[in-house]
C-alpha cells in the first residue's frame, strides 16, 4: 500500500529540509513505497528553493504551490486533491509530528485494515515536548466540548497528524474548512460517517525555527462552525453520508 504524506508549508525554509530529512531517512531505512508532496502556501521566503534542491536528489518528493486563496485548510486540500498513494497522512513542516509515528500509524493500518489512524498526544505512551501551557489549556479544553458535543470517546481532534485510506478522504468530501478548523472536520466527519478507525499514542515537539500558523483568537468561531456543521449533520441527515458497506 503505497503512503502518501501531505506536508502543507508557509515560511518553512529553516524546518522544511530536516523535515524533509528525517521523514524520507525513516521511510526509506523500512522500504516503504511513499511520495511526500508539500503543498506550498505562497511562502514568500525561500521554502520554494529548499523545495527544490531537496527535489533534485529525492525523486520521492514533490511539491506544488497554492497560489491562493491561502490558509493552512486551503494548502490540506489541495494536497488531498492530488496525492497518488493508497493512504496518506498531513503532517506539519516544522518537525513536530514524528516519522516514527507516522510508521507506527501506517503498520496499524495494514495490521486492522482501518480506515483511518488517529494519534493521541494525551493518553499513556503519548508526550508533547515544550508545548506552551496556554495551548494546553485551550486544547484540553476545546477537545474535551467536542467530545461532549458530538457524544465520541476520542481525545485529541484538534492534532492534524492523522491517517486516511484514499476511499476515506473520498467519502468525507467535499471539505469547508479553509483554515485549520479542517483538523476536526477530516476526523469528525469520518467517525460520523461510519469510517472504522484506531487511536494509538504519538508525540509533538515544538518547532525549532519560524513562527507558529496557528492563531488561536482567529480560530474559535471557525471551529465552532464546523463543529455545529458536524453536529448537524450526525443527528439529522438521517445517514444520508453514511459509508457504503
């Protein structure tokens, strides 16, 4: 089953080559068919550049450029939209998902043929390093309404690092989320849709270099839309969205 990782960058030339780095070294040492395709989100640094030279000794990579309209959910999308693999994973390009994980995401797929793999950050066997506390906070907090909310047991929806079987992202389509309100949208509408899915601990680290997309006082009214899309379509669409057996 051939993997594909969708790596959405804006302003990443400091992490985007060790991410790059690390992700293919891991891969590569298990021989796993793959293709990383970052999506790059109109940088206006020299993510294009690093982009490239990694390009001209990795045949494995690609990369394509979102000229817009711009945003972390709009850069997702578009590598949704083109990925070539049987399954594929989002990561961030800051090195904050581990590629070890990510193998560890993709042995449980093929182990139990789910649909999708979701990672906790929070249960036993899970660790985040340097996670700024305000963060946790507010991410404890939003997870724990959205698991109340829409009456599911999973605790860390708002992490993007995720794996999905190709038929999966087909049948949660179309998306909405121009932003990262698409974190919970893509799991959400696959556990309400009736996709099988697994959880199984992973790590986040902090990213080293740059900035992060993430604004969180730009977010909230965009992650209550599509939680209320979400909720909305669980208890009266009648299943119309449901998975086909």
């Amino acid at each position: 089953m051939k993997l594909s990782i969708v790596i959405p960058a804006y302003n990443e030339e400091e992490s985007i080559g060790e991410t790059l780095e690390k992700i293919s070294e891991a891969l590569e040492k298990i021989k796993i068919d793959h293709e990383i395709l970052v999506v790059n989100d109109n940088s206006k640094d020299n993510t294009l550049g690093v982009l490239k030279a990694f390009a001209a000794k990795n045949p494995n990579l690609k990369y394509i450029t979102n000229e817009g309209p711009n945003g972390f959910g709009y850069a997702v999308r578009k590598g949704l939209e083109n990925f070539s693999g049987d399954c594929v994973a989002v990561m961030m390009g800051d090195l904050s998902d581990s590629p070890y994980d990510l193998i560890n995401f993709y042995s449980k797929m093929l182990e139990g043929n789910y649909d999708c793999v979701f990672g906790t950050r929070w249960k036993q066997g899970g660790k985040v390093i340097d996670y700024p506390w305000v963060k946790k906070v507010i991410n404890r907090v939003a997870n724990r309404i959205i698991r109340i909310f829409m009456g599911i047991k999973y605790d860390d929806t708002t992490n993007a690092f995720k794996l999905y079987k190709r038929e999966t992202i087909e049948g949660i389509k179309p998306f909405l989320s121009p932003h990262f309100n698409l974190t919970i949208e893509l799991p959400l509408k696959a556990i309400i849709r009736g996709y099988s899915y697994t959880v199984v601990p992973n790590s986040w680290t902090n990213r080293k270099h740059g900035e992060s997309k993430l604004k969180i006082n730009e977010m909230g009214s965009r992650y209550f839309f599509i939680l209320m899309y979400c909720f909305i379509e669980k208890y009266f669409s009648k299943g119309d969205f449901k998975k086909k057996w």
